[in-house]
C-alpha cells in the first residue's frame, strides 16, 4: 500500500484550509545527482556568455623590454603585459565566443521536475493555495497569505498557476523575493532557486501529470 502525504493548504486570507493528500510516488524517486546536473545545465544555459577579456596581445601600450636582459637579479621579462604583471593581459579567460548551450534531455527533464518536487516535499518547503476566485487582487492582502504560508519576506517564494491568474499576478510582481509562475513553464531550476513553493491545486495536478508522461 503506497503511503500518502499530506500537504498543508491555505487561502487568500492566510487562513488554513482542508489538507490535500498526495500518494508518495506521485513525484517518482529522489535523485539528487540528476537534480543537480539538471541545475547546473539551467543556470548555465541562462547566462548570456558574452564576458571577454584581453590576452596579453590585445593589450594596448608599448611593446618595449621593460629592462634589460641580464645583470639585475630578476627573472628575464619581455613585455610589461604578460600575465603576470598587474595591468597586463589575462590567460586563458573567456574570449566572447559564446558556446552552444547545454542539452538535458526530455525523460531527464521531466525525471529533474519530480526529483525537485519531491525535494521541497520532504523539506516541508511546499503549501497549496486555494480559493483564488476570492482574492481581491491587493498586495496587502497577498502579504497576508505569504507570511502565514511561506514566512515571507525571510524567504524566497515560487507562486505556482495553473492559468492566468490576473489579480494574483499585479499583486505579487511588485514584491521582491516573490516569482509566479504558470505549472507549464515551471522547471526543475525555478522550484530548487525558491526557498518554498505555494501552489495551486490544478497547477499540482498539472506538474504531476508532466512528470509522469
């Protein structure tokens, strides 16, 4: 018999509300090694990769020996530029060729989202949200329900839809260490950079379908 989790919710008001119940595979094995190789392609296939530094040849200024070759005790040097000296050119830094970005594959992709979730589960960093119909679209009121659910602002949140959401979103864009964002652009990254998850119930549903494709 599988075991089943529970999962504490709460509603527009910061108030709780019935707990939902989760069977224990739903989000399939812990797997901390696929996880990480799943952030590490993530983070690094976010950043631009146009950082360039100058070698020592692209260094402007005079070519000219900085002293003579032999008689002062010191190592033979050429060129003040070369990569020992401060101010000279650097070796072996990024050179502006941007590279072709890191793949994970789709089974692995989806293996990293259940992996993530499973994460937040067994830190007790996960909370639904329910009765969306009913918030009044106000950032104080959306602090309210962060604070009682996710101890906002102490922590990061990932505030997880299944749709739009309109009035949920003009009331948390302002605020900083809060990020919405829909079940179907959610990745493994997204869940592990927030320090709790509060989602919705059909964006749950949602992200356990995608991982048990």
């Amino acid at each position: 018999m599988s075991k089943i989790i529970q999962i504490t919710v709460y509603d527009v008001l910061g108030k709780g509300a019935a707990s939902w119940k989760l069977a224990d595979e739903s989000f399939g094995q812990a797997n901390t090694v696929l996880l990480a190789q799943a952030v590490r392609i993530y983070g690094s296939n976010s950043h631009q990769k146009t950082s360039k530094v100058k070698t020592r040849g692209e260094v402007d200024g005079s070519t000219r020996k900085i002293y003579r070759q032999k008689g002062t005790g010191n190592a033979r040097h050429g060129a003040k530029y070369a990569p020992i000296f401060v101010g000279g050119g650097i070796a072996h830094g990024p050179t502006g060729v941007r590279p072709h970005n890191l793949t994970l594959p789709k089974a692995m992709r989806r293996r990293a989202l259940g992996a993530a979730m499973r994460a937040k589960l067994t830190d007790q960093a996960l909370a639904g949200l329910t009765a969306l119909k009913t918030f009044s679209g106000k950032t104080s009121a959306a602090l309210t329900f962060l604070q009682a659910a996710t101890r906002h602002p102490e922590r990061s949140v990932l505030v997880v839809t299944d749709g739009k959401a309109t009035n949920l979103y003009l009331a948390l864009h302002n605020l900083q260490g809060v990020v919405m964002k829909r079940a179907s652009l959610v990745n493994a990254y997204d869940i592990v950079a927030a320090d709790y998850l509060l989602i919705t119930k059909k964006a749950l549903d949602a992200l356990i379908a995608r991982v048990n494709l």
